[in-house]
C-alpha cells in the first residue's frame, strides 16, 4: 500500500489510481461463496443463455467491491470509506480487462471530518463505462 | 402451470403491482446474523482479490488506527446479509419474473472488527413498475441495516433489484 494521503494533498479534478482486474469464471465462483450470490447466470451458462443473456455475466456487486477496493487502496489505513452508490449501466463478462476509475468530484469539512467526493466507474475493454457510482471518503488531515 | 412464453405473454398484459402487493411495503425479514470471523474475510477478501492489511494481516492491521482486523466496506455490499432473505421473495408475483441488480446506496457509520457479530435486516422500502421492452417491469428497493453486538447501527443502504 502507498503511503498515506492526508487531505490536503488533494484537489478536486485529481484521479484516483486505476484498479485494472481480470475476473475469470474461477473468481466468479468465488465471489458466489465468498458473497452468498448464487443466482445461476454468474456461473452456468445455459441459465445465463435462458435469461435473454450472451452468457455469464459478471455480479454487480463484485464490481462494487473492485470500485471500494481502489478506493481503499488509495486512502490508505487512516481513511474511512463514509458512503458509497452505485448504478449498473451494462453487462461485464469474465475473461475481459475491466478497469476501475475515479476522480475527486469535491472536498470538504463536514462534522470535524475532511471529506473527499469521488466519482467512479468501471471501464470495459471498449472503454465503456459499465459502471458508474461515487464514494465518500474522510481522510485525515495534516493540520 | 404456464410455458414460458405464455407466462410472458400473461406478465406482459397484466400489472404486476396490485394494491395487495403494494400493501407488502415495509415488510421486513428476520434479522439475519453475520459472524464476522477470519474464514469469512478469507474468503471475501480472496473473492475480491483484496490483500489490504487492514483486513487481512493481523500484525499490520494492529499497528493501524483500529487496532486490529476490521471488515472491507465492500462486505456489506455482498449479497451475503440478504440474498437468502429478501423482503420480497415471499410475493409469488415477482418470482417467475428475470432479475438484475440494479445498484444502491450505502452509509457506513462504524467499521466492523474482526469477532463481531453483525445482524442485517431487510425491509421492503418501495415498488414501482414501468413498461420495459420486454413487457412490465418492477424496480424493488430494500432498505438494510446493521447492528453490531452492541446494537449500534454499522451501515444502512438502499439497494435496488429490477424485475422484469
């Protein structure tokens, strides 16, 4: 982990260091464990094909944690994840780049904490976003 | 019973949301307990591929602001608190009907440690249909809470799930 980010070392219009992952069929499997989601279309492709889908997709909510995840990694161990939203815009499949991404949207002190916006997405390989949301984040402060 | 394609058809004519079904709103499931235990975060945190110390590495986690192992936010935005107790899979009307995960919203208002018990609950917060391509299409949103074993409140979040 880098070391850690103080709030006043960020600016609004500052991105967030890219998350890149590579979910393959293995960690979609894992993710229905390691989450409780066993609904078929994350791992058997003819219910994905019944669903009107291409074939397996990958969870939403394994993206949520991809996008947390880079957030996380950025704010170090002194900052703390305050609120998150997402929304679904399209479908990701396993075995293909998807890049997580983010941008301070704005900051400011609210109830003795430094707070940082950020809006964030996922990309696909094409460079859409399949994912958009943000996160609010406290982060210490150096004064 | 209906062949698929009748059903649609059937689905595709009628309005899902009768005031019977709205009437659910505010129904709310038995709490689900979560203990918050090494295995757990294993297997979330290798889910994930998430090796950040704070939730995975006793000795750094200790010398970090909490003192010890908490949980990622992000396991509160696993289906673990709520899959198997939706506040709506008791309506039979929305169950032959194709699901997506339409996203949400969480507050995270203490971190989960390591050993804590966590107590979810669901509660059916709204419903409203629209008319998708594919014919009505209901949009559910859950409100869910969580309490620690001290009964103080860890996260609150609305989710969505489109029914179609």
């Amino acid at each position: 982990m880098a070391s850690q980010i103080y709030y006043e070392d960020v600016a609004v219009g500052n991105e967030v260091p890219q998350l890149v992952k590579n979910p393959t069929t293995r960690q979609l499997v894992q993710w229905a464990a390691g989450s409780g989601d066993y609904y078929e279309i994350h791992y058997d492709q003819e219910a994905a094909h019944k669903n009107g889908l291409p074939g397996v997709i990958v969870h939403g909510k394994l993206k949520t944690a991809f996008l947390t995840q880079m957030v996380t990694d950025w704010i170090g161990k002194e900052g703390k994840v305050r609120k998150l939203s997402v929304r679904y815009q399209g479908m990701d499949y396993p075995n293909q780049q998807l890049t997580c991404r983010g941008k301070v949207t704005a900051k400011y002190e609210r109830n003795g904490e430094h707070c940082v916006e950020c809006e964030v997405w996922t990309e696909n390989q094409e460079g859409q976003k399949t994912t958009t949301g943000a996160l609010t984040v406290a982060l210490p402060s150096r004064r | 019973m209906l062949d698929t394609a009748t059903r649609r058809l059937t689905l595709a004519q009628q309005s899902i949301l009768t005031d019977e079904i709205r009437r659910e709103i505010g129904y709310q499931t038995e709490p689900i307990i979560i203990e918050v235990d090494k295995t757990l975060l294993r297997l979330f945190t290798q889910a994930v591929g998430d090796i950040n110390p704070l939730w995975t590495d006793d000795a750094e986690a200790r010398k970090g602001p909490y003192g010890g192992i908490i949980a990622p936010p992000s396991l509160l935005c696993s289906s673990m608190a709520t899959s198997y107790n939706l506040p709506y899979a008791h309506i039979p009307a929305l169950q032959p009907m194709r699901r997506l995960d339409g996203g949400g919203e969480w507050e995270f208002y203490r971190p989960i440690r390591l050993g804590d018990t966590i107590t979810a609950t669901a509660s059916l917060h709204d419903m409203t249909e629209k008319r998708g391509r594919l014919g009505p299409m209901v949009i559910v949103t859950s409100e869910i809470t969580w309490h620690n074993q001290r009964q103080a409140l860890v996260a609150r979040a609305y989710t969505t799930a489109i029914r179609y």
